[in-house]
C-alpha cells in the first residue's frame, strides 16, 4: 500500500473513476468555529440543570459541552469531567471565547464541574445548586468560582483535519478534528491504492485554470509517506492528481 499526503485549503474534494465522493468544509476566518460554539452555548440558556442530560430538555455541565462540540464541530467528547480537562491543550496565556474552564467544586483536588468560556471573565454553564441553577452564564471573578478554579482547556486547535482516501475499497475517511479552515492552515490528505502500477503520481495545481504547479511525486512503501506541503493564495485553485498513464485518480477544488 503507497501513499501520499496533502496539505492546504480545501472547500471540495471529488473521486473520479469510483464512487462520487465530496467532503465539504467551509472557509472561514480565525475566530469563526469559536463564535459559533459560544452562539451554540448561548442557545441553552435556560434550559434546568439534569444530571447526565444532553439534550435541550435537560442538561449536566459536560452534557452542555457535549453537546455544543458535537452539534458545532461533530466532535464528541468525553462526558467524566476530569477526562475532558486532559483532552484539551492547557492554556497558558489569556483565555479565548469556546475554551473550556474547569473547577473543583468537591474539594478533592481535580476536575468536578467545567464551563464554556465567553469573554469577558465569564463562563456558560450547567449549575446544580445556588441561587440560579440550569444553563446560566456566570463571571469568573465571583469568589465561589475564583476559589474553585483549576485552569482552562482549548480544544480548537489540537489537531488538523485528516481525509483519508482509500481508492481500493472505493471510500473516503474523515477523521481528526474539522475546525475551520483559512489560508495557511493544514489540512491532511492520505490517497493509498495498491493498484497503481508506477512508483510516481503526477500532482498538478491550477488557480483559475491555469497550470501554475506541476510535480512528479514518488510514491513510498510501509509508514513513511511521500509529504507534499501545498498552501493556495486568493483565486480559485484545483489540484489534480493523475496516474503516470495519464488516468486521472484524484480532483481537489479550492476557492
């Protein structure tokens, strides 16, 4: 089985010669995923607090952040609460809106009850107990949870997306984290087919129809992949990968 990869901008991604395939993501700028996350959260607000809930009926602090990462990101997470704090990457500097901030409300020293950060010091999250309880918004700087606070998590960027095309058994995987895609943002593609009889791949991008990038790629055997590093400028850009007998195996279209 050989191998390739690609990395770069990508809005659709077609198979030719099996199965249609297209895999859609949108282009955004940086900030958009976290907006729509926070906006997603925001949502709830109101909904009763219900142990183990993950649904508008009724939600759990986890539930909450399950459910917004699954509806938003297609994402899902974990529901144990210390389990959530290690999937994400510990933030070290000033917050973001749609990182998660964790508190030891139980006094054993780890993770009991996590929010979903907003801006401005404040948090959405599933309470259980106190004056309001539900899917309320509440301010890091209130003592409780100022004396409580553990650290904050973000997920958004703790890995690139990963579409595998598996051309011998006609199927394309999505797998890693989606997130939202901008110029100079990787993206990763996997194309292996035993059934190719050359050692080479041909690689040609287009921006508006013009062939502006042409490569021969040498396929490689076992763990150690071919890497192709392509990252397109504005204009509407295709890429194409061809066989060394001219039989086209994969179409790429940027925007």
């Amino acid at each position: 089985m050989r191998a390739i990869f690609l990395s770069g901008l990508l809005l659709i991604f077609i198979i030719s010669g099996i199965s249609a395939t297209t895999i859609t993501f949108e282009q955004t700028g940086t900030g958009v995923a976290q907006k729509r996350i926070v906006e997603e959260a925001k949502s709830y607000l109101g909904v009763p607090y219900v142990w183990g809930g993950t649904t508008s009926k009724g939600l759990d602090c986890s539930g909450l952040v399950f459910r917004v990462f699954s509806d938003i990101l297609n994402r899902s997470l974990s529901r144990n609460v210390e389990s959530l704090k290690k999937e994400g990457k510990k933030v070290k500097g000033d917050l973001l809106p749609a990182d998660l901030v964790f508190f030891d409300t139980s006094g054993g020293g780890y993770a009991t009850h996590v929010g979903i950060y907003i801006g401005a010091s404040t948090f959405i999250h599933a309470a259980s107990a106190g004056r309001k309880t539900g899917i309320i918004i509440s301010a890091l700087t209130e003592k409780y949870y100022k004396e409580r606070y553990l650290g904050a998590g973000r997920l958004l960027d703790a890995g690139f997306p990963l579409v595998k095309i598996d051309i011998d058994n006609r199927k394309t995987v999505q797998s890693g984290y989606p997130g939202e895609l901008s110029p100079g943002i990787p993206v990763y593609f996997s194309v292996t087919g035993s059934y190719m009889s050359s050692d080479f791949i041909e690689f040609i991008a287009y921006r508006d129809k013009k062939a502006v990038i042409e490569k021969r790629i040498r396929l490689s055997e076992g763990e150690t992949p071919a890497v192709l590093w392509f990252i397109p400028d504005k204009g509407r850009w295709s890429v194409m990968f061809k066989s060394t007998d001219n039989k086209k195996i994969a179409k790429i279209v940027f925007y």
